[in-house]
C-alpha cells in the first residue's frame, strides 16, 4: 500500500500535523523520512487511529458501510473543543484551567461570553447573562403537568422563548452572539423555583444581590430547596463551565445539523435537546442517582452496580467515559471541588460514590464519568433525580449556540450525508396484484 504523508495521517487522525509529530516523538507512531518529507504506514495509521478511538472491530469480516462498526462517519472542524491523550481543551484552554481561573474561578457567565468573544481568557468580572422578558416562557411551563419533569420545562421554555425573540432569524455572527447569553439565561428563569419549602427548612432567603444575578446562582433556587453557600454556588459553577461543550457529541452533532439547514438559534438548541434527553447521552446521571439512592438505603453496592447494569443495558451507569480510558477529567475536577467544601452533605455523597467505585473500579477497572460526578452533587443537595440532566441542558445549550454561529458560516447543508441502501431490490419486492411467486 502506498505510504501516507504526513497532511494525509493528520487528516486521519482528525488532528494537526504538529499534533502527529507530536506522536512520533514520543514513539506512539513511526515515520519513514522520504524526499519530500515524512511518511507512514497506512496500516500503522489505521490500527493507531482505533485504538485512540476505542472502536471495536465488526464481529465478521464482511465489508461494511462508512461508520457500520461505530468508527466516525466523519471528521468535522471545530475550534472549540478539543478532546486529545485523555484531557479536555476549550479554545486552547485545559479544562482544569478554565475551571480554576487565574484570580478564582470563573463564572458560567464569563466563559460564555468568553466563548463568542474569543478573547485570550475568560474576564474575571464578566456581568452576568442578560435576562430576557420570559415572562411568556414562564406561563407556558407553569401549564405544564405538576409532575412533569425538568426537561420537559426546558423544551417548552425554549419554544416560548424563541416566539418572544425578534432577532431570532438574523444568523449573523454578532447577532448570535447576543441571542445566545439571552437564551441560556431565559431558559434557567423559566423554570420554576423550589422556594416554597426554603423558610420551612432553613430560614428566609436571603435578599437579593448583584452576586445573585449570575446563572449558577439563579438556577440552583430551581433545582432545591436547601440554601445556597458560596461552596455550593462554586460547585454548580464548575458543573455548568465542565459541561459547556464536548467536541461533537450526539446532541452537538444534531445541533450543527440543524444549523446547517440554517435553523435560527432556538431551533438548534432544540434540535440538541432532543438528541440529549436520552438514556446513553443528557439522562445518564438519573440512572447514576438511582444507583446512589439504592447504596445510600443500604444495598451492598456490588448488588446495586449489578441491578444498574442489567437496567440499564448499556454498561455500568457513571463509569466508563470511550474518550478518556484513564478517566474523566470533569469527573475529577467536579467531584475535588465538591471534596474542597466543608458541607456535610456533600461529604455523605462522596462517602457513597466512593464505596460505588471501589467496586467498580476492582472489578472492571474503570473510573467515575461527569454524570457520576453530577449524580452525586444533586444526592448531596436534595436536588431531584433528574437535576444533573437539567445542569447538562443548560450548560451545553451555550457551546451549541457557538457551534450553530460557526456551522453558519460554512456551506448550507453540508451536513445532510447520503445513505448507504442495503435493503431488498426494487425488482425483487412484490407487489399488490403480482403474479409473481
């Protein structure tokens, strides 16, 4: 087979070619110096480029269709995320970074502005999300079924805040720039506040400041009823900032989708939406709770890991991230903020999640995901079962609106692939009134 050069390697590999030497000098990938350059073993390169991946081979060897045996049907450019040797890079920046701030951490709100801005770094005094007039939003999700769960709200809010918003055609950059921060924060004041039982619990609220104001601060009035530290703000934060965007997820994937058939804003967070409210993607920390919920009502955790498992049917709920084998770097950043608090209940909730992945871990070596770490933040809080989804949702509902104002300044509809048939001949259907036999 005729060697690779190295724009063609990199280009497989889905990474630049400073990343590919990057490989080579650390002898992950060999190269052959040739007259015009490097270059590789196309066989060399195919079996590196699945084992990042992680992919498993179809289980016979018939030919197959491009992404049959879950390989990437393909490649897409994004300047935003970058998932590469087991760590997570926003515009540049190490997930751990941009959680721990120079001067602090930084605000949801700043590393949203941040992300449309393309500033150097997030602003450390960023004000918070605009706010817009939802109060159309806020009555669409009040007539919603009382036992209707928090995602439903977000559809429905999302609908209603698309109708109040007069720009939401203009797919201009800079009009993107500003639907978006309205977007995200008209979702969170669309949901409804858990505030009736606070003063039962544990006193009157607090009054209102400008610290307040920003997203994490009002989302968590919306996802319990119990008082919001400073600890507890900064843990929500960091949830909000860890999950602002993933490289092309399944719901980033649908999103950009829709973008590229030039769907406004809205659309596209919806179009996301309901590829995330799904129990492998945005649901998963539900099933993670569930878990929790059993070993915190005494269950052997081995015999709640087993039931899990045989529910769930797709793995170990909270365990096993495909794109980083060694673990998770949202998992360990968010469950060390939690363990920086000085909260009882947040202690109680690691307490459990470590006997889970003591088990877990013994067993199948594998480590705590984000929607492990998630779980355990809403057991801690007497957040619902689904909070962590609702966490998810608003978070990454920011990073698809930056993946939409770029999706809208490539080709329209380039995204639309062409299918590959495998079914029955025309010529071999029968039809009503054929004579065939």
């Amino acid at each position: 087979m005729d060697a690779l050069t190295a724009a063609q390697t990199a280009a497989r590999l889905g990474v630049r070619t400073e990343t590919l030497y990057a490989y080579v000098s650390r002898g992950l990938i060999s190269r052959e110096r040739g007259a015009h350059g490097s270059l590789f073993d196309p066989l060399e390169v195919e079996r590196f480029a699945r084992a990042r991946r992680r992919v498993t081979s179809p289980s016979h060897g018939a030919a197959r269709a491009a992404g049959a045996d879950g390989s990437p049907l393909a490649v897409i450019d994004t300047d935003i995320a970058l998932i590469e040797d087991g760590e997570l890079w926003i515009r540049g920046i190490p997930i751990d970074e941009l959680v721990a701030g120079e001067g602090g951490p930084p605000r949801f709100d700043a590393v949203v502005r941040w992300l449309f801005a393309r500033t150097e770094l997030p602003a450390e005094d960023a004000p918070p999300l605009e706010r817009p007039d939802s109060a159309a939003a806020r009555r669409v999700v009040a007539a919603l079924p009382v036992a209707a769960g928090a995602f439903s709200r977000l559809l429905a809010a999302v609908a209603a805040l698309a109708a109040e918003d007069p720009e939401r055609y203009d797919l201009r950059a800079e009009t993107v720039a500003r639907v978006a921060p309205r977007l995200v924060a008209g979702l969170v004041d669309a949901l409804p506040t858990v505030g009736a039982e606070r003063e039962a619990k544990e006193g009157p609220a607090p009054d209102r400041s400008a610290e307040d104001e920003h997203v994490a601060a009002r989302l968590w009035p919306r996802l319990t009823a119990l008082s919001a530290s400073p600890d507890r703000l900064r843990v929500l934060d960091a949830a909000l900032v860890l999950l602002v965007d993933h490289d092309m997820a399944a719901s980033t994937l649908a999103a950009r989708a829709a973008a590229s058939a030039r769907a406004h804003p809205y659309a596209v967070v919806a179009a996301g939406f309901g590829a995330l409210d799904s129990a492998l993607h945005g649901a998963v920390s539900a099933a993670v709770h569930a878990l929790l919920r059993q070993v915190q009502d005494g269950e052997d955790p081995a015999a709640a890991v087993a039931t899990a498992t045989r529910l769930g049917g797709a793995g170990i709920p909270g365990f096993g991230q495909l794109l980083y084998p060694d673990g998770d770097p949202r998992a360990r950043l968010l469950l060390r903020r939690m363990r920086e608090t000085s909260d009882p209940r947040a202690r109680a909730a690691l307490d459990l999640a470590d006997r889970v992945t003591a088990v877990v871990h013994a067993r199948t070596g594998l480590h705590p995901t984000i929607d492990l770490a998630l779980a355990v933040m809403a057991l801690a809080w007497d957040m619902p079962a689904d909070a962590g989804e609702t966490v998810f949702a608003v978070a990454r509902s920011a990073g698809w609106c930056v993946h939409a104002q770029d999706e809208y300044g490539r080709a329209p509809l380039r995204l639309r692939p062409i299918g590959h048939y495998v079914g029955p001949d025309a010529a071999d259907v029968q039809r009503p009134g054929s004579n065939a036999r």
